[in-house]
C-alpha cells in the first residue's frame, strides 16, 4: 500500500512572509498630508519673508525640516503595533501631565505673559500639543479597560476628570485652545464608546453652564479667570466694532481674505506689510486666502475633509475597540482645530488661539500631527493584517 509523501518546497525557495509589516500605509492619507505640508511650505515662504532681516527662509526651511522630522516619526510610529500602547495607560498619562507640568515650571514666557514653551536649541516644545495625542491614547485605553461599566456614571466621571485636569493646566498657562481641545477629545471618545445620550447632553449643559460663568457671571462678581487679552478676543468677536487690538486683527485678517479674489493677489499687501498678525501661525489661513484666492482656499479645505474622511475610514476598518477610540481621538482633534481656526479667521468663531493642523508655522504642532497621523497608519495597518478584504469592502 503506497503512501503520499508531503510535497517538499526547494531550498531555494523563500519562506512566505507574514505580518503587518509587508502591507503599505494608507496612499491617500500619506499624499494629503503631504500636500498640505507642500501648501505650508508655500504660504509661508510669501507671509514670512520680510520677518526675519537678511534671512526670507528663515521660517520657510525650519517648517520643512519640522515636516521631514514628522514624516519620520509618522514611518515609525506606522510599524509600531497601536495595541502595546494599552498596557502603557498609565505611563502615558503620567507623560501627559509631566511635560505640561514642566512647561509651566520652566516655561519660556511670550511678550503676553503666556508661558506655554519651552525653548529647546531647533524649536519650542510646547507640552500642550503632544499632549493632544497622549490624552487621546491613554483615555482610549482607560475606556476600553472599563467598557463593561461605560453606563455607570462614575466611568463617564472618571474620563472627564482625567481630561479636565490637564486641561485645567494647559489653560493656565494659558492656552485656552488647547484646553477646549483636550474636553473635545474626551467628549468625542465617550460618544464613540456608546455613552448614553442623556449623559451626554448633560455634560453639554453643564459645559455651557461653566463658560457663562467663566464669561458673565465670574467678571460680575468682580473674578478674572480669563487673561485681559484673552477677554478682548471674546469681545472682539461679539462686538468686532470695538477698538481693541483683537478686533484690528480680525478685521485685517477679514480684509487679507476678502481681496484674494478668485485666484489670489499678485501683491499681497495685507500679509507682506505684516497688516495681520501672527499669519505664520495662527492665521495662516489669511494668508492663505490672500495669496492663492478663493481657489487656494478651497483646495486646503478640501485636502482637510479628505484628511478627515480618510481618518473615520480608519475608524470603521478597525479591528478592536482601541483602534477605533484613537481615530476617533484624531478626529477629534483635527475636526475642532480646522473649524476653530478657520472661523477665527473669517470672523464667526472667537480667537483662541488654535493652529491650522500642518500648516501653521511651529515645530511641536507639526510633530504633534504627525505622530497622530503615525497611530492612524498604524490601525491601518493592522486592519489589513487582520481583515485584507476590509478594505476593498470599505472603498
């Protein structure tokens, strides 16, 4: 009785490879990211050339070296499995709360009195936004480990005290953008977790509650808790015909957008004579609407919605909860800071200081991205591994 003999490969042959690490990154959200960094490059090269003296690149080769930096770390940071983060929670609160805490301690102070940064021999380090992204993972970690009792209402407390309390420090600082940030963060991972509505429309009234006290009540009775200039913005964009300074920027950055046209300006007065301040950083966006027009406008919001809708694709393909929690996170953050930003600048938001994400001049807000858009490719990554025809499902 003949028996079959196993069919053995040649020697030459190679082993099959297996794992993440073969499958690409996501194209789509690696060319926008790209091309927004491509757009940054350029609006800074016309709104920054006269700010420096006898160094136009100045502000335009630091931007593209904190880009390249990025583009590494995002490389990195793709390889590495998203799920060794969980076990990490703790670590990276801690993380969290050290560099914000450090700011403050040994912060470098800015001409009103913020103390956000600390100046590092490249670029500022700003604990705020890094700390964008370890909130985001260590509260999707700390839902995830606690969804059987997300219903309780000591779960939902425990997620918006571990949010508040490093918002509280970032606003201190202060930086009340980043601070609002933080409390979206955690208000879009509880919604994505499944938190009941009722919970959630009451954190709403009581958050609606707490800035009309901030802004009405606390001032009445006579308690600042706000920064005199950080009154005049709020002031600024209910009443834009007062004479403060913050109401001259939007009024300035209102006109640099308008006279854009279709195509932009082959003179852009309002950005080259320095009419609009902070249009490196804060308003870019401004310059962006002067330089390139209705056009150049249009193309950097329609890179954002496609950065956004590659970032809740990544939601959707994930293969656990923690995944899905972190694009979320991500959404979160980039979600908040376009619609604030851009709304400051075109005057139906109040300034609050809130960077374009990747196109805003500055190194840790760059990183900061970068590394976010690092954890996405990772989920992605790993969601191929998992479900290879999830994706072409999902397309």
């Amino acid at each position: 009785m003949s028996t079959l003999s196993p069919i053995a490969l040649p020697e030459s042959a190679p082993a099959p490879r297996t794992g993440p690490r073969r499958l690409p990154l996501d194209p789509v959200l690696t060319a926008t990211v790209i091309a927004l960094g491509i757009c940054s490059v350029l609006t800074l090269r016309s709104a920054t050339s006269n700010l420096v003296p006898g160094d136009p690149g100045y502000y335009t080769n630091r931007q593209a070296l904190y880009l390249g930096a990025g583009l590494v770390l995002m490389l990195i940071i793709s390889r590495i499995d998203y799920a060794h983060l969980r076990r990490l929670r703790n670590a990276i609160y801690a993380l969290l709360m050290a560099s914000i805490l450090a700011v403050l301690a040994v912060g470098h102070y800015s001409s009103l009195g913020a103390q956000r940064s600390i100046q590092l021999p490249f670029f500022s380090f700003q604990g705020s936004e890094i700390g964008k992204d370890l909130l985001i993972v260590a509260l999707a970690a700390s839902i995830v480990d606690n969804a059987r009792s997300l219903g309780a209402r000591e779960t939902t407390a425990r997620v918006l005290l571990a949010a508040l309390v490093p918002a509280v420090f970032v606003v201190a600082q202060p930086d009340l953008g980043s601070g609002m940030v933080y409390m979206f963060i955690a208000a879009m991972l509880l919604f994505v977790a499944g938190t009941p509505w009722r919970r959630l429309a009451a954190i709403t009234a009581l958050v609606i509650a707490c800035i009309a006290i901030v802004l009405a009540g606390a001032p009445a009775a006579g308690v600042h808790v706000l920064k005199p200039y950080q009154e005049q913005r709020l002031t600024a964009f209910l009443d834009p015909s007062s004479h403060s300074e913050s109401s001259y920027q939007l009024r300035e950055s209102e006109i640099a957008v308008g006279s854009g046209g279709r195509t932009g300006r082959a003179n852009p007065t309002q950005i080259k004579l320095n009419f609009v301040p902070e249009d490196n950083t804060d308003f870019i966006f401004a310059a962006v609407g002067e330089n390139w027009g209705f056009a150049g406008a249009a193309l950097v919001l329609l890179l954002y919605a496609l950065l956004l809708w590659r970032t809740m694709r990544i939601l959707l393909m994930s293969k656990d909860l923690f995944g899905s929690l972190i694009a979320a996170g991500v959404a979160a953050m980039l979600m908040f800071q376009v619609f604030v930003n851009v709304g400051m600048v075109v005057g139906i938001m109040p300034i609050t200081g809130v960077t374009l994400p990747l196109m805003s001049y500055g190194g840790s807000s760059v990183i900061a991205v970068m590394v976010a858009v690092g954890l996405l490719q990772s989920i992605y990554v790993r969601s191929r591994a998992a479900y290879p025809l999830g994706d072409r499902v999902l397309r």
